[in-house]
C-alpha cells in the first residue's frame, strides 16, 4: 500500500480484539423525513422524524502478518449473532452489526481487503415534535386573534376622537353607533345563554366600549353554536347551518356604517369586527366538531375489536360509549372536506379583511392551517379503501366477515357508502376499508 493506514480495531464477543487497517471511511447523516404531497399542489410538507441509523463504510486490510487473521474474522461474521463493537478512527467506539461485506484476498500477496457496511445500533432518546390538538391549536389562535381585534378597536376609537376632535357632536355620534351595535348584538339570539365553558370564557373582558363591543358581537355569534347544537349529531349538517347563519348575521349590518362621516367610521369598525368574529366562531366551532369525530371513530374503532358473540356463541350487543360526545355520527371523507371547505373560506375572507384594514391576519392563517393539518392527518391515518362488486344482495355484516373486517365495522362502512338504501340488503359496487388495515 502506497499510503499509511489508520488502525481499527473490533471486538468479538469473548473480547478477542482484531487490528485491521483502515484505507478509508465513509459516513454521514441520513434525516428521516416524511413528505406529505397533495393533488394540484407544488412542493410538499416536511415532517422530520429524527436521524436514521448511522451507517458508517470502510475498507479494511489484513496484510502480512495479520493475513491469516482475516480468516478468524471472517467466521466471526458468519457466526455471531451478538452486537459487534469496533473502535472508530473518529467517532471512537460504536456498537451495533454489519449489514454487509465484501472479501477480496489473495494468498499469494498475503493481502485480504474487506469492504464493510456497519450500521450503528441504539435509538436516542430524541422526543418526537408534539403537535397542539386542533381545538387547542385553533381556540389559541382564536384567543390571540381576540385580543387583536380588540387592540384595533380601541385604537379606532382613539383616532375617532382625534379626528373629532372639535366636533364633539361626532364623537358622540361614533360612540352611539357603537353602543347600538352592541345593543343588537345583546338583543341577537338573546333567548339562548351562553354556557359557562364557551370560548367567550375564555377571555378576560375589559368593561370599556370597544370591550363591550367585542364581547357581544362574539357572544351573539357564539349563541347560533349553541342554539344548533343538536345538529352536532350531524356534524356536516351543523357546520353547514352555522355557516350560513353567521353570514346572515353579517348580511343584517350591511347598512349599519350608512350616515355621516363619524357614523360611517363606527359602522365600519362594526362590520370589520363582525366578518373577523363570525370567521372566528365557524373555527372553533369545526374543530370541536372535527375532535369529537375523531374521538367517536377512536371509540367505535375500539368497540369493533372486542368479540360479537359470547362463550357460548350467543350475539352480544355492544356500542360504543360516546354518551358524553355531542358528534354522534362519523363524517365521510367528502363531509370533512366540504366542512373544512366553509371554514377556509370564512377565514380567507378573515385574512383579506383584516390585511385590508390594517389587523394582523396571523391568527387566521394559524386557525386555516390548524384545521387543514388536522384533516389531512385523518385522512392519512384512516384506513385504505378498496371498491367489492356484490353478485348478489347481502347484509353489510355478512360482507365485512366475508372480507375479513370486525363484525361491527359495518357501522363504519355506512360512512363511505351514503347512498346505500338499506345495509341489510347491500348491493352492487361497495367501498370497503381493507382487512389488513381495518
């Protein structure tokens, strides 16, 4: 060999040692990234999830008087099944196995040269990245977004005053809009209360007038969520009625900022703070909606798992406990992207609003991307689905038992057939979730 060798030494497992040369060594860092791609998007969402096994090739060379050695070596590695250890010229020792190697050796020279693929044993302690549930990711955003509404309010009234300065007139004319927006906020749905634990809760409220404001426009708009609430069962359906009572809301103060110059600005500011605030609400309200599914599907999935039938072969009825879930039906995948489709659009017109007339935006995107991330994340744990052709009619049971599903699965298949008209007597071509996965 025409240049000096590094010396490498590896361990057997009764201690015997062997002292190759090393000609040269090779490693780096592999990241272990997962990458989730949508249709019709560019690029791809990153999800680092740690380093890979550090895989460290080298070449080592028994020559001489260590010839014969590598014969020994060689049988070590046919024969152990121990963790190996070798002593690294840079990274010191390193425990774990050899993936592969290649022997060339020639007697005549007294020359082996092995190429070894070592791949280092033993996870780290690294903690996966923990990600906010969406109700949690979604009512933070909400919180920050509050205060920032109020903060804006209370600076537009500040400038109302500055601008008004010597007309006192106006600025009492801009207070009085204001007040009467709040009465009509008070007045909206007042027959339904506002539970102790709703989002408005959440927030301490000052008692001055844009406080005042802010406090009963969330609450007037809170107050359709309650109201609805027994369309939770249906959460597609509660979503969709929510929806569109919010945006009647908004439609009812069209022409509240109509009037003089101190009235059209206060009206304005009304109106402002009621788009951000209904956009607020459907928010919140789809990810509770979204995290009690979820839970209700955890709950049936787990119900599924446990045996139909007795000892003795006698059927057990068993459903799932959900009795403190108001989400009673599980959504479909078309259902979860329509209910997340209403809701990005309420928050892009919240995002627009709010760049237009000088509020920070953030809190609205981190509530779109909060449910977003949270639909996809459903979307890429749920099971795969595969599409059966019946010859003949059946009960949806018998199908999941032919297929290899749990008995109770038929409850779930319902979910991704809704155009089935009786699931005792299904028929056609049905979409299933695959055994393997179920």
């Amino acid at each position: 060999m025409s240049k000096e060798l590094l010396t490498l030494a590896f361990y057997d497992d009764n201690g015997n040692r062997f002292e190759p040369g090393v000609e040269f060594t090779e490693d780096g860092i592999d990241n272990a990234l997962v990458q989730h791609e949508y249709p019709y998007s560019n690029g791809a969402d990153l999800e680092p999830m740690g380093l890979k096994a550090r895989v460290v090739s080298l070449r080592v060379h028994f020559i001489g008087e260590q010839y014969e050695q590598h014969k020994v070596f060689l049988e070590w590695l046919e024969q152990s099944n121990a963790a190996r250890k070798f002593v690294h010229p840079v990274y010191g020792l390193l425990i774990g196995d050899i993936a592969k190697s290649l022997c060339r050796h020639d007697d005549t020279l007294q020359h082996a040269a092995i190429d070894i693929t070592f791949v280092e044993n033993g996870a780290t302690t690294a903690l996966p990245v923990q990600k906010l549930a969406v109700t949690d990711a979604v009512n933070n955003a909400a919180v920050t977004g509050a205060n920032n509404r109020l903060s804006w309010l209370q600076n537009a009234l500040n400038n109302a005053q500055k601008t008004y300065a010597s007309a006192k007139a106006r600025i009492s004319a801009y207070q009085n809009k204001i007040a009467t927006a709040s009465a009509r906020f008070t007045a909206t749905m007042s027959a339904v209360s506002n539970p102790a634990t709703s989002f408005t809760s959440l927030l301490n409220w000052a008692t001055s007038v844009p406080a005042t404001l802010a406090l009963s426009c969330a609450q007037a708009a809170e107050r359709y969520s309650v109201a609805y609430k027994t369309l939770k069962s249906t959460p597609a359906n509660f979503i969709g009625k929510l929806d569109s009572s919010l945006r009647a809301l908004e439609k009812s103060f069209s022409g509240f900022g109509s009037g003089d110059a101190a009235t059209t600005a206060a009206g304005t500011a009304v109106q402002i703070i009621l788009k951000l605030t209904c956009a607020e609400t459907l928010a919140v309200a789809t990810a509770d909606v979204f995290s009690q599914e979820q839970t209700l599907r955890a709950t049936i999935k787990t119900a599924e798992s446990v045996s139909p039938v007795d000892a003795a072969g006698n059927f057990v009825p068993q459903e799932a406990d959900s009795s403190d879930l108001e989400v009673t039906a599980l959504m479909s995948a078309d259902e979860l992207e329509n209910t997340l489709a209403l809701a990005r659009k309420y928050l892009q017109e919240a995002i627009d609003c709010a760049r237009a007339n000088g509020l920070d935006p953030q809190s609205y995107k981190d509530m779109a991307l909060a449910l977003e991330n949270h639909v996809n994340t459903i979307k890429l744990e749920r099971e795969t689905i595969k599409r059966v052709t019946l010859d003949q009619a059946m009960p949806l049971h018998l199908i999941c038992l032919r297929h290899g599903l749990p008995y109770r699965a038929a409850e779930r298949l319902m979910t991704l057939n809704p155009t089935m008209q009786n699931p005792n007597e299904a028929a056609g071509t049905l979409n299933i979730y695959e055994a393997s996965n179920g």
